[in-house]
C-alpha cells in the first residue's frame, strides 16, 4: 500500500482513525473466553464492527506475546482476516524492535514477509544500520519511534543533543539514511504542541500519533499542527474504543466510539 | 538467579562466555533440516556440547519470531530444556523491547512468568516507565541497551546531551529508577576502550558485551577495562561458535571454539 493510496482511503471514509488492537484477556467481555481463540473472536467482532471507520489496525506485539504460541496463532489469524476481508486498510504492527543489522533483517522478514503487515514501528536507539533493514522493502513502511506519548518520553527523547532535542535529532538524522524518506514517525498525542517542530523538519512524512483518548491528547490540537496536505495523520485509539464496554454489545460500543471518533475527524478533512 | 550465584558459577566453570543462539535456517548443517523441528535440534546440540563452557545462554528473538508459530515453539523449547537441564545456567532473551508502562507489563510477562527466562533486554528510549515494569520482577534481571556493538551506536548513543555522551546519560538516569540498582547493561566489545568510563560510573553492575568474535571486538580489552571485583561481565559470542563447522561435526567445532574462548578467559579470571 502506498502513502498515496492511503491517503486516497483517507479521504473516502473521512477518517483517519487508527485502531490499536491491544488485546488483555482480563478486559476482553468474559463470554469470550469460551471461545477456541478469545483474542481472535474479539479482534474479529471488533474489525467487522469499525471497518468502515477506520483506515488502520495496529495490533500492539506485547499482548500476542504475553500468551506464547497462542498468541501468534491469534496474531496470524488477525492479520490475515484483515489482508484477505480488508485489502484497502492499512496494517501496523506494533512491534518498536530494533537490533544491529543483520538481526532487524530478521525482524523485517517476520512482519513484511511472513505476517504480511504493511508496516513496523522501530526504535532508533541502535542508529542507521539497526533501521535500514526495514527500509529495504520498498512497498513496505517504517515507522520510527520519534516523541512517544508517555512520561519517560522526556527522560531522553527531550533532552538536548548537538544543540536540539534528541527526537529532532533522530527525525533529521534517519532522513539520511537510505530509503530514509520514506520513514513515519510516532509523535505522541499527548506532546501536540510539539508537532509545529516536527513539521518544519517533515512536512510531507506522515504520522502516527498514539495518545488520544484514554492518554488524554487532544485530536483538535493534533490537526492543528500535524496535518499536512495529504492529511498525513493517523491518529490511534486503542482502550478508549475496543473496550468501550465489557458487556455482549462490546463491539456495537466500540464502533460507537470509534464513529465519534471519526465524525470529529471528519470536521478536520 | 542471583548476581552472586552468576559470579558462583563463573568461577566454578572459569568462564564468563555466554552463547548467541542466532539460528538461522539458512546458515546450520543442512542435514538438519530433515528434523521435526530443525531450530530446536541444533539447539540442543549445541547446549549438549558447550553448557560446561558457558555460564549464559542469549537466544536472539529476531531468529525466532523469523518463523512464527514454528519459531516461537523452538524458542520454547530451547528455555524448557536449558531450565530443566542446567538450571544454574543463566539465559537471557536478547528482545531489546520497550514500550509504555501497560504494555511493557506485558512484554515481561511473556519472558519472566510465561518463558521462565532470568533476564531480558531491554531498550531505553521511552525511558523510565518503559524499563520499570521489568524490574518490578525482584529475581529477574533487565539488561539495558547502553552502547551497542555496531556501527550505528555513532548516530546517536555517543552524541552529546547535557554535557556527557547519551549512553552515560542513560546509565545514570536509570541508576535512579525503581530496582534500577539491579540494572544490567548492554555494552559492546567493539568500543572496549568505553569501558573505563563505565566503569567509573557503574562499578558494580553487570554487563552484557557482545561483538567478540564475528563483531571484531577484543577480550583481552575487554577485560582489562570492564571486569571488576565480581567479574562483572558476561561476553557473548554467537556466530564465531555456533557456525563454526557447517558438517556433521558442527556441534564439536563449537565446542572447541568455546573451549578456545572459555580458556581464554580462565587466564583473566
């Protein structure tokens, strides 16, 4: 899926909502747990109930993971629901890996090749050869971990080096690397006033931007200062809309929030 | 497993060596590949040949999550077989993972209760609440990314911030998190002569220093900058060991690369 396309899918739903598929068996309604794959039979209500609403999935990798070989089994199914029922929606996985070079070759390989996602979320600590191996396939997308939405983002990411914040720093520097124009970014709802920055550094990247809702960004200030031209936002949503509610309607409230959601955005397009 | 047990056991066996298990289908014996589950074969044999060698063992998730559902049951495998065959074994799951307070609760859920390793690592740009969760576990142990061994560390690890290089400044804003004192850290060989700035500011810790071998880094330099009263070093080889014959023979080559380097460290200890 291109950045073109994507914004094409923007457009024509009025959306450019994110559904974060972070998936806790304690949350989750309980009479799904007599489901063969509880987190499969919850991903598959929620997608068949939101579908129309968002423009992306991005299934966090810590909760497959939490349950082993259940886990991926429940990941696998989720991806391929969504690459065999939703082709035109847009897929992250939410993985932040990084690892020196020939080993993120290896984690590119497990989500662009094996799991098919359109895009991985990469940390940027371990520098340009733990990066480039994700940029190397060339219908696929990076997204780089810049100012993240929680507290500890200002323990590093904030402070300066070579006289500007390091987020500034890996935003301009990851530019250089090969295919480097081609990276997303995480910025943080939760940090908007600082998407102004960001923008004169990346006009064009597109962003995707975790921290509405039940981190408390705000969506208006969000498109105030990050949205671009070609929209070039995702903004994500994950507890506030899949667990809307813990009872046998969970699906029908999820897509209730998610359509507020997107209504809102809809103000913005 | 403690720290004192680890030092214990490093003395007992006269090695510090911990072995990379980076499998990688396309690099052991072919014959192998007629195995039910070729990955957990060669594992085996390689722990059968060397566990007298090596006092740590670091299966590198990339070369698994590579082969999904098949890659996580060897990886499962692999801890099950070195927990209840060489308990005093220490193993690490080389993830490098981090992400916001929740999910990184997750991600050491998957390593410390659900595959039983001792310790994990982890990376430090999302800062504090990113790590805690990991060292909220009392008898595990979360190895931190300092100064990685290749290349890309130059982008932003050794740039400046408030003064100092950014890995120090990690160092020390993450001696003060919650357990952070029974932090360990990630540092590589192929910047040995770092150490002695390290050291000054964490004589106590434990480190993790791969790129001997394969990487270039030496053990010599190693020693002599980075071992402190306890050792307070694990040194991990994986390539240089496990590829070292691709015949029938290959897991006694291995052993006889890990004797050379178990040897080699006998004469630092």
């Amino acid at each position: 899926m291109t950045t073109s396309q994507l914004t094409e899918q923007i457009r024509l739903k009025k959306s450019f909502l994110c559904v974060g598929l972070d998936v806790d068996l304690e949350k989750i309604p309980q009479h799904l747990l007599k489901e063969e794959d509880p987190v499969f039979a919850f991903n598959k209500a929620i997608i068949d109930a939101t579908h129309h609403l968002a423009v992306a999935y991005k299934p966090n990798l810590a909760f497959y993971e939490a349950h082993g070989i259940k886990g991926w089994k429940a990941l696998e199914k989720t991806i391929n629901y969504l690459n065999e029922n939703h082709p035109d929606i847009f897929t992250i996985a939410d993985a932040k890996r990084g690892d020196i070079g020939n080993t993120s070759g290896m984690y590119a390989k497990a989500f662009f090749e094996d799991l098919q996602f359109d895009s991985v979320t990469v940390a940027p600590y371990m520098g340009k050869d733990s990066v480039e191996p994700f940029l190397a396939y060339e219908d696929k997308h990076t997204i780089l971990l810049a100012l993240t939405s929680n507290a500890g983002a200002y323990d590093f990411q904030t402070q300066t080096i070579n006289g500007e914040e390091l987020y500034k720093e890996v935003i301009k520097t990851s530019k250089k690397w090969n295919n480097g124009q081609n990276l997303m970014y995480v910025v943080g709802a939760t940090k908007a006033e600082f998407l102004k920055d960001i923008r004169k550094i990346i006009p064009e990247s597109f962003l995707l931007v975790p921290g509405v809702g039940a981190q408390g960004g705000s969506l208006e200030e969000v498109c105030k200062f990050g949205m671009n031209r070609n929209v070039g936002l995702l903004v994500n949503a994950s507890r506030a809309i899949i667990y809307a509610s813990e009872g046998m309607d969970f699906a029908e409230a999820a897509a209730a929030e998610a359509e507020k959601l997107q209504q809102e955005m809809a103000t913005f397009l």
